[in-house]
C-alpha cells in the first residue's frame, strides 16, 4: 500500500494580500513575470501557477522575493516572504552573492565591471532590491577576514619588498590629483604586483572621487569602470603576497563602492546596490573591517534615498556593530548620523534626535592629530550640520533644518559642488516651511542653475523634489519667476526621470 504525499496547508496569508492588493491571480503572475525581467530573469508564471501558491506549493528560487517585492509596492508597505506564508529565500541576482573566497569575489566583480564597460545598457536598468541588504550585511558582521588573499608565487625579493611597504601610498591633500600612466597593454597575466600599482590605484580613486564632488557622477563614471576592468582586474588575477593582496583588495574595494556611488547618482540603483555588495566583500578579503563599515553607511544613504528607512537604519547599526566603539570619534559621528537619516526618513522623532546627540558627543570628542581613515575624512563639522539640516526637514522641523543648512554652507568648502547643491535646496524646502516663499525660490533657481551644469540624476531630483512642494504656491508671483529662470537655463530642463525601479512612491522629505 503506498503512501498518500502530505497534504498541503493553504496559504490563507497569501489569499488575504491578493483580495487586499486586487489581484487577480493571473494579474499576480503576470506582475511577477514583470519583475522578474527587471533583475534579468525569463519567468512563465500564470495563474494556475499562482492557484498553486494559494494551495501551498512554494515557488522557488528566488521568487518568494519577487512575490513579496510586488506586494511591497503595490500596498506601499514593506513586506517579506515569510509576511506571504512563503519560505524565506536570499535572493542571487547576479551581483548580489557575497562570495565564499577571495577567487570567487575577484570573479564576480570582474564580470561586473566587463558588463558595465560594455554596451549592456539594461544592467543599468536592474530594479533595487531590499530583499538584497541581507544576506550581504550579515555575512559581513558575522564573517572573518580571509586567512590567505596571496595569489601567484612572489619572489622572496618582492616579497621582502612587500613587507616592508608603506601601509598605504600618500595623497596630497591639495591640488588636483594627477592619473597615473595607464599600463594595461604591458600586463600580462600573473604579472607581479607592486607598492606602485597599489599607489596608482589609490591615485586614481582621488581623481575620480574629485570629479564626482564638482561635477556628478555622471561625469566620468565609465573612465573608472575602464580603468576597474583594464587595470584593477589583471592585477588581481596577478601575482603578489599577503602584505600587497591585502592593500591591493583595500584599493580594489574603494574603487568598486566608488563605481556604485556615481551609480547610484546618476540612479542606476541596481547597479550601484551590486558594486556595493561586492566593495563589501573585498573590503573583507582585505581584512579592512572599518572600511567594510563605510561601504554599508553608502549601501544605508542609498536605502534612504529609495525610501527604505527600516533598511536603512538597520545597515546603519550593523556598521557599528561591526566596526565597534574602538573607531574613531569621526567614524563614530559618521554612523550615528547616518542612523539619523533612517530614522528622519521614518518620522521617528525620539530616535533621530538620540542618533543625532550621539553623532554630535562623538564629534565633540574627536581632538586634531586624531587618525581618520582617508575615507572619513570628508565627515567634518560642515557635513555633520548638513546631516541635522537633512534629518530636520525631513521630521518638518524647518527652523532647526534653516540654521543647520546655513551652517552647513558657511563651512562646506566649494570644491563640494554637489553637497553644497544639496544643502540649499534643503534650504530652500525648510524656508518654504517657513513662509519666506521668495527667498525659497531664489535659494532653488541658484540650486537648479547647478544642476544644470552637473550630470547628477540627484542633483536634478533634490530641484524636483522642491517644486513639487511649490505647487500649492503656484500662482504666486515668486514662483512664476522661479520658472521663467529655471526655463531660461542651458538645454532648458530635462523632462521628469521615472520613479528608480523598486522604489515606492514617497513624500518630497525621503530625499538624501
């Protein structure tokens, strides 16, 4: 006598969504099938296949998070698989794996950077996905630094060499960086890896992190993904000992997360979210788990432009977690302020505000001769007041966020473009709060006359982001004259971008 096959539970959790959201069940399965051509997947979902679900069939792969990422849009809430009576899955786009070992990281990455240097114009059309922070930003807190990163077999020369390098190559701190003489067509496979590649690495992160802040990412965004896959890449599969691989992974990471920064500016957000995920992994591969800490502070500022504020606050206290209470007081600043942002985004006033009193004891405590990481540098008392200033208008605080942004100004050198931008369109939103509807619109046309000039799908977003504040205040005179200036601009303005794919729709205040 054979046995009958267990019966399955239906899935009365996943039938209540479907009547809440109006789906029918063929119009779930065609939105799924939709998504799943976002993040480059065929799918042939129907609706028996979703009759299936609601018997308590579970899809597989990765589709539990597609089922759920629907839902969390159309409902405007974010909601998990397991909220669908589903199995949890971590979703494996390509990009999105944080590799086992050092030769798989090199390996994904790689293929990342060849893709984008190409002419594969959909991988900058891959939705964000939240249901990706995960896995990543856990396996980095509860991961240990790889035991071997050497590739090759270094001579005893070189590797004496190595070992007495320099931990890192100088930066002048003033003038514009110079770029390094590109030699990829003399490297050849397993070539051996010196002080100077690491050193011409690094160079070039400060040219290309300069032309980010001027003039957007968009600038020149493609040069550095050339140089990742013509330069960074061969010496990675190169040959070198442990003391280079390490700093070597060090320079190859900052390159990556920068590639994902001047992504995620220009609002290529899958993209970026992958650069991220992979900067994450090499960062580990190169022992540097204070720079790991920073790639999820980026990978936090992004959820909080999306509108993920849970996500955002979360990523943002695995990074201290992580890097723990021995950082820096500067470091210690830059994570509790980025916590702030999440928690601004949310509406969650007590929590901002602690976030933010941290932030500022940490500051208070950081003494001059303090030893920063060249990656937190940035973080100074003009970036902190930028942080309240955000974190004030998005909780409609707009006396506080005024005082803050001015602050912010006064100190924020004009090498900073974009973020100077950016502080004045907060500004002009918080003095638009205030009443003082013309010196609002006279802060935007200046804000709008730089982002005219600058290739920064942000930069045009945060202008937006004030208009569509001005609408109720669309026939005052001061606004008329906003407009006629804004349309007298170079090239007049581009016509609204769609929302990022994966993001929801949010109020004007979730703009980081």
């Amino acid at each position: 006598m054979t046995e009958r096959p267990a019966q399955r539970t239906p899935n009365r959790q996943l039938a209540a969504l479907i009547a809440e959201a109006g789906f029918s069940n063929a119009g779930l399965a065609r939105r799924v099938d939709q998504l799943g051509l976002e993040h480059g997947l065929d799918l042939r979902y129907d609706k028996t296949s979703v009759t299936r679900w609601l018997r308590g069939q579970q899809p597989r792969g990765t589709t539990p998070a597609l089922i759920a990422e629907v839902f969390t849009r159309r409902l405007g809430r974010r909601l998990s698989a397991q909220d669908l009576g589903l199995d949890a899955c971590a979703p494996v786009y390509a990009g999105l794996e944080f590799a086992a070992t050092p030769e798989e990281a090199v390996d994904i990455v790689s293929g990342l950077w060849r893709k984008d240097s190409g002419s594969h114009i959909e991988l900058r059309k891959i939705a964000f996905t939240p249901a990706g922070l995960v896995v990543p930003s856990r396996d980095w807190l509860i991961g240990r630094a790889d035991e071997r990163v050497g590739h090759g077999d270094p001579s005893p020369r070189f590797a004496g060499e190595a070992a007495a390098a320099a931990p890192g190559p100088r930066i002048p701190s003033q003038g514009r960086p110079s770029v390094p003489r590109q030699r990829s067509s003399d490297r050849g496979p397993g070539q051996r890896v010196t002080s100077g590649d690491i050193a011409a690495l690094r160079s070039v992160g400060e040219l290309f992190r300069t032309l980010d802040h001027a003039y957007g990412g968009g600038h020149a965004r493609q040069a550095l993904v050339r140089y990742l896959e013509h330069e960074a890449e061969p010496m990675l599969r190169g040959s070198y000992g442990e003391n280079i691989g390490r700093r070597l992974f060090a320079a190859a990471a900052d390159l990556t997360r920068l590639a994902g920064w001047t992504s995620y500016d220009i609002a290529a957000h899958g993209l970026a979210q992958r650069y991220f995920v992979q900067a994450l992994r090499l960062a580990q591969a190169a022992g540097d788990r204070a720079y790991g800490s920073y790639v999820l502070v980026t990978m936090s500022r992004q959820a909080v432009y999306l509108g993920h504020g849970r996500e955002a606050v979360q990523l943002a206290r695995v990074a201290q977690q992580g890097v723990g209470s021995s950082a820096p007081p500067v470091v210690q600043a830059l994570l509790h302020s980025v916590e702030a942002r999440g928690h601004g985004v949310l509406g969650e006033i007590r929590a901002c505000t602690a976030s933010l009193v941290r932030a500022e004891r940490a500051m208070e405590a950081a003494r001059p001769g303090d030893e920063v990481p060249h990656w937190a540098r940035f973080f100074d008392d003009a970036q902190l007041a930028d942080e309240f200033g955000h974190c004030h208008r998005d909780l409609q605080q707009y006396r506080a966020a005024a005082q803050h942004a001015e602050r912010s100004l006064q100190l924020r050198a004009p090498a900073y473009a974009r973020s100077r931008l950016f502080c004045r369109v907060v500004l002009a939103c918080a003095r638009l709060g205030l009443g003082e509807l013309d010196q609002a619109c006279a802060l935007a046309a200046e804000a709008a006359q730089q982002a005219s000039e600058m290739r920064s799908v942000r930069a045009i977003e945060y202008v937006r982001d004030f208009e569509r504040r001005l609408e109720p205040y669309r026939d005052a005179a001061a606004v008329r004259t906003y407009r006629d200036r804004v349309a007298a601009l170079p090239g007049s303005r581009p016509a609204p971008t769609a929302s990022p794919p994966g993001s929801p729709r949010r109020s004007p205040g979730t703009r980081t």
